[in-house]
C-alpha cells in the first residue's frame, strides 16, 4: 500500500470520506495561509473585544462542531486569560437563559460545517436577544450557509470566517472540516503572532502523515473483531476522544458498541463498559503532569486477568504494556496543536469498520436517521 493511500470501494462510490481524511494534512497548511493572510482585519475585530475585562466567551456548535469547543476551551482560556466556555448549540436552543447573562458583554465563537442547521442560526439570534453587548465570530466552511449571511455586512459586531471550499465536508460524517475549525480556533487566538506557529503547523502536518502511514496497523485493529471500542482522553483530548467516538459511530451506523471519556472519570463507574473483545485507545496527553494520572489508569487496566487490548497514541516515556500497539507521536509540550492529529485515529478507526462492515462510508445511514444537515428542528420562539 503506497503512503497515504486506502483502498478504493469496492461499491464504485465517489469516496468523500476517503478524500476527505487524506487531505487534512495538506489543508492544515492552506488554513494557516488563510488566516495568516486574514490576520489584520481578524485582529482588528478581535482585539478590542478581548481588551473587555469581563468579558465571557461561549464555544458552541452541535454534534461534531460542538466537540470543537471541548478540545479548544481550555487553551484559549489559557491564552486569552478570560472566562471560555463551550456549550453546544443544543443547550442553547432549548434553554438560553441558563447560557447568556444580558448585562455581560459576550463573545460566541459559532462553529459550523454547513451553517444550516436550524440550531446553529438559532443560537445566534438568541445570543442577539439575550445579550446587551453581543459580538459574533463564525468559523464555517460554507460561505453560502445561512449562518454566514445572517448578519449584514455594515455589522461591526460580526467576523465571519470562511475557510477553503476543500473544508466542506461532501460526506456524512465530520472529518477534514472538524480539524480545520478547531485549528482556525486556535490560530485565532494567536492571531498577532502567526510567524511563530508556522513551525508548530508543519509539526502536526508531519504527524498527520505518520498516521495516515499507520493505516494498514488500524484496519488489522478492525479486523481482529472488537466489539467495543473506548476512547480516553484528558484536557483537551477529551474532547478529541468524544469525536473519535462520534466518528465510529456515524461510519458504522450504531453497528459499533463505542464510548468515550477521560482517564480518571473511567474509574468511576464507566470502566464497568469493558469486557474481553474490548480495544482501548489511549489519547495521552502531551502534559508531563496529567500523563501520570492516564499512565496508573493504562497500567491497571494491562492487569486486567481478560488481557484487555490497547493502542497508544502518543506516549509516555518507559511505558510498555502487554497487548498493546503504538503509534508513536514525537510530543511538544509547548504545540498546543497536537491534539489536531490525534483525530485521524478514530476517522481512520471509523472508515475501515465501516468498510469491513459494508456500509458506504460517504453515506453510512442505511435508514436515514442522521444526515449531513440535520433534519426535522422546530425552533419554537415563544
């Protein structure tokens, strides 16, 4: 099998997703340009807005576009040094007041692959009755959605972001334009100094590739018959870990026993989920201090008298279990884009036992249930 390269479909089927996955590499350049060339005018925006000291920012998106804010929280926390929180646009909708306090100026960071779902324009109109002091930041891939075109132009409270055409996912499940998002999130939030992260970009797009090289590793994974598959991460790779799990499920039509949860909240009660035909998948964290905490909880489980299997993703150092694979992952503390790669796991993870189970991974829903833009909303406004 050449570098980069899975097999074709056997149904003759275009193969978005296959197309999709592969490109991430080569589009994680193209967003950094993208923004690198829109730096002044998002600065311009962004700047007096976070120069409010008490100033909230809420994250939000539904499904896999809400994930994005759980994987970006806590690092644009740490860089803005202001309140971030990431609610999805499903809680929003249903109870806003329980989201937005009217007196305190509020940025909302949307997240949206199509910009149509009703949620996601929803959300934002009621962050405009909610808030006295409201300002908008959408990051989408469709430059025709309604959520791009909901506010006029002369809006001084409003940045859209538009990312390349190639973001915009043909497939039912989330991949190519999940990562872009959540990479423009954070590129964003360094907006003043993106001569300093083209070196950290080009370090996640050599890892990209180092996981697209492990693919014939994932399809043996697949192959050998799992029946449950558990995603653990920490941080922000919890966040990582909830779509890897969302992206097993979408591929393989609910024909996949999938969970997903952080190291230390698997002790509690969820570890129950594991049984002999179970693969654990290790999302370790490129913190020295929180790498402890998942090393005990991997050390236990290697134990385990029905000799659970595992596979690593990135590392820590000197830790060796029985019935386990690696992907080894060169860690920088310091890249907070590390996480960015780590996603392909359980894209790849979800194309091969969607593959295997011969389900077309462009449009996995056999009965229809989910689809590309969600279907059946009602916004009720009263």
């Amino acid at each position: 099998m050449q570098k980069n390269e899975i097999t074709e479909l056997e149904s003759g089927a275009e193969a978005h997703t296959q197309r999709e996955i592969l490109s991430q590499p080569e589009l994680w350049q193209e967003v950094y340009h993208l923004i690198k060339k829109e730096s002044a005018k998002i600065s311009s925006f962004l700047m007096p807005v976070l120069q409010k000291q008490n100033l909230r920012i809420l994250l939000t998106g539904a499904g896999t576009s809400g994930y994005i804010g759980d994987a970006a929280q806590g690092t644009l926390q740490k860089l803005w040094r202001r309140t971030v929180q990431a609610v999805p646009t499903t809680e929003i909708v249903t109870q806003p007041e329980a989201t937005f306090i009217r007196s305190v100026p509020t940025l909302l960071i949307s997240f949206a692959r199509s910009g149509n779902s009703p949620e996601s324009v929803e959300a934002a109109r009621l962050a405009n009755h909610c808030c006295d002091e409201i300002y908008h930041l959408i990051i989408t891939c469709n430059g025709e959605g309604a959520l791009a075109n909901m506010h006029s132009e002369a809006s001084n409270n409003v940045f859209c972001l538009i990312l390349p055409e190639r973001t915009n996912d043909k497939s039912l499940a989330m991949t190519s334009s999940f990562t872009c998002m959540l990479l423009s999130a954070l590129l964003v939030a360094r907006v003043d100094s993106l001569e300093d992260e083209h070196p950290k970009i080009q370090r996640i797009t050599e890892q990209g590739n180092v996981i697209l090289e492990k693919q014939t590793l994932l399809e043996n994974l697949v192959l050998s018959g799992f029946e449950r598959v558990v995603f653990l991460g920490s941080g922000e790779n919890l966040g990582i870990a909830k779509e890897c799990h969302l992206k097993l499920l979408e591929l393989t039509d609910g024909k996949r026993v999938v969970m997903s949860d952080s190291f230390l909240a698997f002790r509690h009660g969820p570890r129950a989920f594991v049984n002999e035909n179970t693969l654990m998948v290790y999302l370790f964290s490129r913190n020295p201090h929180i790498q402890r905490y998942e090393r005990d909880l991997a050390e236990d489980i290697s134990r385990d008298a029905r000799a659970i299997y595992s596979l690593q993703i990135g590392g820590v150092d000197g830790l060796v279990l029985p019935n386990s694979s690696k992907i080894e992952l060169s860690i920088d503390t310091e890249n907070q884009y590390q996480m960015i790669p780590v996603t392909l796991v359980g894209q790849l993870l979800g194309y091969y036992s969607s593959v295997h189970l011969g389900i077309n991974p462009d449009s996995p829903s056999t009965s229809g249930s989910i689809s590309r833009v969600v279907q059946g909303v009602n916004i009720y406004t009263e």
